[in-house]
C-alpha cells in the first residue's frame, strides 16, 4: 500500500502533482478497522511530516486503503475545497481558514480540534546573526522569512510581531510554512517565523529560537469530514485514527500539542 502526497503550489492552482512515498506502518486497536478504499485529506503544510507517517499506519491498519495527501497552506486548501476539489478531510492550521470551509456548506458535521502549534524562530545552524528574540528580526541587515498574513503561520506571525511591538519588512511573504522554512535552509533569508513542528522535523539542518510571545499566538487545527466526500466511511475512520492514542502520540513526537478541551 502506498501513501501518496500532493503539495500544492499556489492559491487556487488548478493542477496538482501526485508524489509517492514508501510503505510502512503500524497498527490501532482503538480506532477499529472500519473504511476501506480511497481517502483524499487536505492538510495543512505544517502536518506533512506527521500525516504520512500516520497515512501509512492508517493504510497498514486498514487493507484495502489507500490515503492521498494534498499538503499545502490552509487558505489555498479551502479555495480549493470551495472550486470543487475532490477531497474526503480537511485539517486546517486555523479555526479562521476552517470556518470559511463550514460557512459555505461543505463540512459534513461540526469539525473538532485535533492539535496545537505554535511558532519559533528558524534560524541556520550556530545562529550566526545571534538572533534571541522578535526585536532581534529588526535588527539592519537581517533577512526575515515570513507567511503571508492570508494564511494561518502568517496571522500568527503577525499577532506575534504585534504583541512584541516589533515592526519588520520580511525579505519574502510565502505561502505555506514549508516556504518559508526553505528560504532559511537555502541560505536566502537569516531567519523565519516557523512552526515548532517544523523546525523540529528540519532539526538537522537549523536551529529554533523560542520567544515568549509565541504564546500569543497558538493555532489551533481543526479537521472536518467533507460533506462531498467520495469515501465518508473511509473519512471518519481516518479522523478517528489520528485522533487515537496511537495517532496522537505520533503528533505528540512531532511537536504538535494537545488541545486544552481533551
């Protein structure tokens, strides 16, 4: 069985390109072996590394399963989702993103947070430029990565900024968290507003500043059924896997937390 991951690109892209990965995975009594066939979940960029892992376990728990993966920034996704994107789940990295999703009729059911992220400073290995906080990300001659304000990483970066009282302008706006952590690792910026789950995953290659104001600014992600799904047994068998134990601990060991309502 294989876990197959699409990223896309831009806002509203029209085309996705099919990735595959490896096989692998593990087994969840508690989440039954309910579902079977195809499974499409739209996930926010900050989850690629947690989901297909936790594809895989689903698909190894599940025979006859398939999950394919869209991985982009959360806004792109529900623009998707709204111009008629075949998909089976949404996980968004803000209530704000998911609720254009709910507001337009096409959740099926009430969605549910499913983790918590909040943000870092990435910065190159030895932190050559000695960045130590936000008021650092001012400083002349630093280069700063950040998310466009439209998507999740980048309100959040924003409310963060706000709340040090530090005004900037980035070198670069991307559109997913997983943009913006490139241009450090490609040497093109001296730091970025990331989250912690991906600074973690990019351990080896860069390192994460915390900042108190980070607190500030703890998305939660909520994950939704689709109401046009084409597998909706598949869909709530998935949500109820990565809700488990077993799927929780993987998020859990990426840096994800728990919500404070579970």
């Amino acid at each position: 069985m294989t876990v197959r991951w699409i990223r896309a690109a831009l806002v509203g892209a029209a085309a996705l390109t099919l990735a595959l990965s490896g096989c692998g995975g593990g087994d969840d009594a508690s989440a039954g072996k309910k579902g079977g066939g195809p499974v499409t979940v739209f996930a926010a960029a900050s989850l690629t590394e947690s989901f297909t892992k936790l594809g895989k376990d689903f698909e190894a728990a599940h025979p006859g399963t398939t999950v394919t993966f869209n991985f982009a920034g959360s806004s792109a996704l529900a623009t998707q989702i709204a111009q008629g994107a075949p998909a089976d789940v949404f996980v968004a990295a803000s209530p704000a993103t998911m609720k254009t999703v709910t507001d337009a009729g096409d959740a099926a059911g009430d969605p549910v947070t499913l983790v918590r992220n909040q943000l870092v400073i990435a910065v190159p290995k030895g932190n050559p430029h000695r960045v130590g906080g936000l008021a650092d990300l001012a400083r002349p001659g630093v280069k700063v990565a950040l998310c466009a304000e439209q998507v999740p990483c980048g309100a959040a970066a924003r409310t963060a900024l706000d709340a040090a009282g530090v005004r900037l302008t980035p070198a670069t706006l991307e559109q997913d968290v997983k943009g913006a952590l490139a241009k450090v690792k490609l040497g093109e910026v001296d730091a970025a507003l990331v989250y912690r789950t991906d600074a973690r995953a990019a351990a080896a290659e860069l390192d994460a500043v915390e900042f108190p104001e980070s607190t500030q600014a703890v998305n939660d992600y909520p994950i939704v059924v689709l109401k046009h799904a084409g597998n909706p047994d598949g869909a709530r068998a998935f949500v109820e896997y990565v809700r488990s134990d077993a799927g929780r601990a993987v998020l859990t060991a990426a840096g994800f937390q728990t919500p404070h309502d579970q």
